[in-house]
C-alpha cells in the first residue's frame, strides 16, 4: 500500500476517552469540529417538499442542477461582489472534501508535489498521496501569523509543484488572511505557473465584525485559482453533504473529468435545500456567530485566567493554543484528558509544525467551556 497514514495518534486518543467513559467518566469534548446547532427549519422544510416530489428521485446533473448552480453564483455576487459564470465556474461537490480530495487526481501525476500547509486539514495531503504525489509542506508559523511565506519555500520545491492550498479563515489555527496575502498567492501562482487551490469553508464563521475575503476578489484569480466551499459550516449541514468549487473554468472542467467518473452527483432534494440554504439566512448567521463568540470569549478568558496569551480569534470554530512547557501536543492532551477528561486534538496531528500546540473547538455548548476551564483550574493546569 501506498500510503503510511499514521493513525496511531488519534487511535490512542480515543482508546483512552472510550476507556474514561467506561469508567463513567463526563469527557468535556472540544475535540469535535462539527456545529452542534441544527440547520435552520426553512432548509429542512424546503427539503420535506423536495423529496415528496418524484421528478426529483432519478440522477441529478453531474455537474448540479442550474438552479442551484445560479445560486451559488448570486450568493457570490451578493457576499464578495465576485461575477461567477453558472455553467462554466461553478461546479457542484458532494461536501468541498469531496472536491478537494479530487483536485489531485485532476491535477498530481506520480512524482509531482503539492504545496500544502502545516499544520493544515489532512486531506491536502493524503489526496496528494492517494493521487501519487508527494506533499511539501509549508510551515505555518506564529511569527508569520500562520500565513505560508511564500518566498522562503524551496525553489526546486515550487518548481515541482502543481498547485498550492491555502485556507483561510484556517483550520485548525482560526488564524485570517487579508487582502494583501490574498494578491500575494495569486501572483505567486501566476508567476510559477500553479494552480491556487483556496479552502473557504469557514467564510461566514466569523465575529466583530470582521468578514473573510473570497480568493476571486483579487482581480485575475479566476485565470489561476479554484476556490472549495460548502454549506456545512456556514448553514449547520455537515451531514447533508453539499458544496461547491468556483473558479478557473480549466480546473472546474479537469474536476468535472474525475467527478464523472466516481460520483453521479447530489441528491436533488438536497440542492433544493441548499438553493433556499444559499438565498437567505443572514439573520441566522447572525445568531450563531453570536454563540460561537459568546462561547470563544468564555475559552480564551478561561485559558488566559490559567496563564495562556491567547488573542480573540477573528474567525472558525477553533482555538489553537501552545502547550506548556515540559510537553509535546501528544502528552499534554493525554495528560489533560486523564486529569481533568476535558478532551482536545493535539496540533502535531496536523503536521509536524503543529506539534507543541492544540486545538479547542467552540462547538459545545458554553456551560461545558465553563466546567472545561474550572477542571483545569481545579487540577493545577496552566500555562508556564
Ligand atoms: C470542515 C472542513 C471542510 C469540509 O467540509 P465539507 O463538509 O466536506 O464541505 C473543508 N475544509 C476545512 C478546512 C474544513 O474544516
């Protein structure tokens, strides 16, 4: 086999919180990045009527139906001001994994490498593998604000390279990037001749205020970039699988080509959902990005209470925090959970430039952020 996936980490991790609950133990989860609200009732309503409806039973367009195409394309018009041709720059995805773990297929022969980021979502890099591939990682480091320096990335790297990931709002540091970072990757892609793959799924997760920029609102992106994005994180659908990829009608037509082959689209019903998920809802985003925050403002006050300098995150549902001193990810989360069964992921499990950190997710409710931060606090944990 090809791939040497290294479980062992997250495998320990849960044989540990499976034996805690054994035992009767109450694990405090922040380890799950999954919203914990359910989607909105006028998408589920939509959808109630979609699926009574027999014409909407047989297989869908590969590439999704136009309306919900069209959809997409309003939404971007209206969210960035960004002009997206229905047919030819959009293009349907059964969730933006889904799509981003066939863009290397579409795009990594055996022997070519991926610039992908570290710590970064796994499936930049095991996609790359899977294609044949082999992915270079690009630091993202505090001193940089976890933002990829371009220009310090081996050249012999970027020459192999086919294409470039980045993802920002970023899982899992919730660090943000401007506009000048944006123009930034795309010149940079432009001038080495990659493809700019751009991670967008946590656009509208988002707080005081400030709003996360689209790759296509740099001017000329759209002859180089692709951008993932989906319905999950912004509308409480992770379950419902839909996405979409936008962009570079070359590299929308070279994911169609895998697409085809593999899948055979998304339920219709669920477009449907997703059409009436993507022509409203302001109010509800509004609402939820007003408990992540409530919820963000209780960790980050409760880890800065036990030492921690942490700042209030811009944007996702994580928290990314050093260690402290005298552990690695792995030992501080294991020693964490025993302590107190308050669970988190260890940053090394993102890539080797996560080690030494670990990532808290705001999806739980914030009574139980509380009881997280008085544990800790009970059990002498802090930050040196
Ligand atoms: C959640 C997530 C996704 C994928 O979400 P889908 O449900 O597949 O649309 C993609 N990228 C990042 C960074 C994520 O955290």
């Amino acid at each position: 086999m090809l791939i040497n996936v290294p479980p062992y980490l997250f495998a320990e991790i849960d044989k540990k919180k499976a034996e805690l609950m054994r035992n009767g133990a109450d694990i405090v989860d922040l380890g799950i990045g999954d919203p914990d609200t359910p989607t909105p009732k006028r998408i589920i309503n939509k959808f109630h009527k979609a699926v009574d409806d027999p014409k909407n039973h047989n297989y869908p367009p590969y590439e999704g139906i136009a309306p919900f195409r069209a959809a997409v394309a309003q939404w971007y018009k209206k969210r960035f001001n960004v002009d997206l041709d229905p047919e030819r720059e959009v293009l349907s995805l059964i969730g933006s994994k889904e799509g981003i773990a066939h863009i290397f297929p579409a795009f990594v022969d055996p022997g070519d490498l991926t610039l992908v980021p570290d710590p970064g979502y796994p499936v930049y890099k095991m996609g790359t593998l899977i294609a044949g591939g082999t992915p270079h990682p690009v630091p993202l480091l505090k001193d940089n604000d976890f933002l990829p320096d371009l220009d310090s990335i081996d050249k012999g790297a970027v020459k192999k390279a086919k294409l470039l990931f980045i993802n920002y709002p970023n899982n899992p540091t919730a660090a943000v990037a401007g506009r000048d970072f944006l123009e930034k990757a795309v010149s940079f892609c432009r001038k080495n001749d990659l493809l700019l793959c751009s991670d967008l799924a946590y656009s509208e997760v988002c707080f005081d205020g400030y709003k996360p920029m689209s790759i296509m609102e740099i001017p000329g992106a759209k002859d180089v970039a692709i951008e993932f994005h989906s319905l999950s994180k912004t509308y409480n659908m992770t379950g419902w699988r839909i996405g979409m990829a936008v962009g570079s009608n070359e590299a929308i037509q070279a994911l169609s080509v895998i697409k085809t082959n593999i899948d055979s689209g998304i339920f219709k019903a669920i477009q449907i959902a997703g059409i009436e998920a993507l022509s409203g809802g302001e109010k509800e985003i509004d609402r939820m990005n007003k408990l992540y925050m409530e919820r963000r403002d209780a960790l980050i006050d409760g880890l800065n209470d036990l030492g921690w300098e942490l700042e209030y995150t811009k944007a996702t549902f994580y928290v990314w925090a050093p260690v402290p001193k005298g552990y690695t990810s792995a030992s501080f989360v294991s020693h964490l959970l025993e302590k107190t069964g308050v669970l988190v992921v260890p940053g090394s499990g993102y890539g080797k430039y996560g080690e030494g950190y670990f990532r808290a997710s705001i999806t739980i409710d914030r009574s139980r952020i509380i009881e997280a931060i008085s544990r800790m606090k009970k059990q002498g944990i802090s930050y040196k």
